[in-house]
C-alpha cells in the first residue's frame, strides 16, 4: 500500500494519484508490509530453486571430476612374448657383472621391454599392466593399478587407475616432463607426488640396484640405448 501523504489514505499500489483526496501518491510513502511483500517475492524464487541449482552444480563438477579420472585402459606401444622380455631380464641381470673401468652397451627393443613387464614384472608389481612406447629422444610410460575390488550383486567390480608418463633421457637418467592421472595432466606439487609414487614403485624391485650402473640413456624410434659402467 502507499499512504498519501496529505490525508493518510492507504492506497492499493498502482495508483497515481490519492483515491480520497485527488493528491499525486510518492512511493517513498509506501507501508512496510507492502515492502516485505515485495522483497518476499523476489526472494521466493531464489530460496526455492537454490538448492537444486546447487545440486546441480555439484552433481556436473562430480561428473567432470570423474571423466577426468577415469583410466586410460589400453596398452601402449608393440606388444612382446615371453622370449622378448627373458632378453631383457638377462641384459638387466648381466649389469650386475661389471667390472671396474668396463663400459657395456645395451639396446633394447621397445616390445622386448613391454614382453619383460607383462611377462616378469607385473604381477610381482601388483599392477594390471605396464607398457612402455619409445620415440625419437622421449620415453612413454602407461602404468594401470588395480584398485581393491568391489562386491557388487552376482560379480565383481574391479576398477583401476592410470598413470601416463612422458619422460626424456637426461646422461643416466630418465627425466619426468609430464603426467597424467587417468586423462587429468598433473602439475605443481600433485606431479612431484605423482613422480614419487612411480619411483618408489619401481625402486622396490630388485633390479633397481643394476640400473644404477646406466650413466647414458638414448631414445631413438623403438628402442632404447644404454650404456653402463663403473
């Protein structure tokens, strides 16, 4: 309502001019029930549909999130056989037989390296899988790792989770350059802890100690040079 300020009629809001005395309404003379009204009405809408707006900001940030993380699934580079990892099994075993001032050089072949971990090391790892691709002067790495099982109705869910790895030879070393947990790249302090993990993971086994000896590393197309001395 707005009160006329001449004769204090309260008039329905709409009019221009006082329904008693003729006098031009201003709506700054208007009740304060009328304004709550109003700043009811506008607020009704928000109060009523926030919460599911809300909802539904939540529920696609959750499924972005998720698309994001989900694993890559395939194996990457040539596959090998059982023959082609015992190769590599033997060149890493050799490593530990160098003498002092001997250098040795070894060249790998990208499917010799991936039969040596679906054949030897993967299961011993707990992993899935992992598969290595080599590339003029870069090191492709896929590591799948099994999460703990999920009992659903009549089977069960195994889910997994992937780390994709770029890495370029540096002298002796394999230098990380990028990561990817499922198909989210990894920077800052989220790739360090990434980086860590996969080393710590592959610094378990027992092979670790002969590749100390490596003091220089080479891609080229599909395999791997090294060379290791004491």
């Amino acid at each position: 309502m707005v009160v006329c300020k001449r004769c204090g009629n309260e008039n329905p809001l709409g009019r221009v001019f006082c329904v008693k005395c003729g006098t031009k309404l201003d709506l700054a003379h208007m009740t304060s029930q009328r304004v709550t009204e109003i700043q009811k009405s506008w607020s009704d809408p928000l109060v009523k549909y926030w919460p599911k707006a809300l909802g539904a900001i939540m529920m696609l940030a959750i499924a972005l999130v998720a698309l994001a993380l989900w694993p890559m699934t395939g194996v990457i580079g040539s596959k090998g056989t059982y023959t082609d990892g015992h190769r590599v099994e033997n060149a890493v075993a050799s490593l530990k037989y160098i003498r002092t001032g001997e250098v040795r050089n070894i060249e790998l072949k990208e499917e010799e390296i991936n039969g040596y971990f679906a054949s030897f090391k993967a299961k011993p790892m707990n992993m899935q899988s992992v598969s290595v691709a080599i590339q003029d002067g870069l090191f492709y790495v896929r590591v799948i790792q099994p999460i703990q099982s999920i009992p659903l109705v009549k089977v069960n869910f195994e889910p997994v989770m992937s780390y994709d790895m770029v890495c370029r030879p540096a002298g002796g070393s394999l230098i990380l350059d990028t990561v990817k947990f499922g198909h989210l790249s990894m920077f800052g302090p989220l790739k360090d802890l990434a980086a860590r993990k996969m080393f710590e993971l592959f610094a378990k086994e027992p092979e670790w100690e002969s590749l100390k000896s490596i003091a220089d590393i080479k891609c080229s197309l599909g395999k791997i040079s090294l060379q290791a001395k004491r």
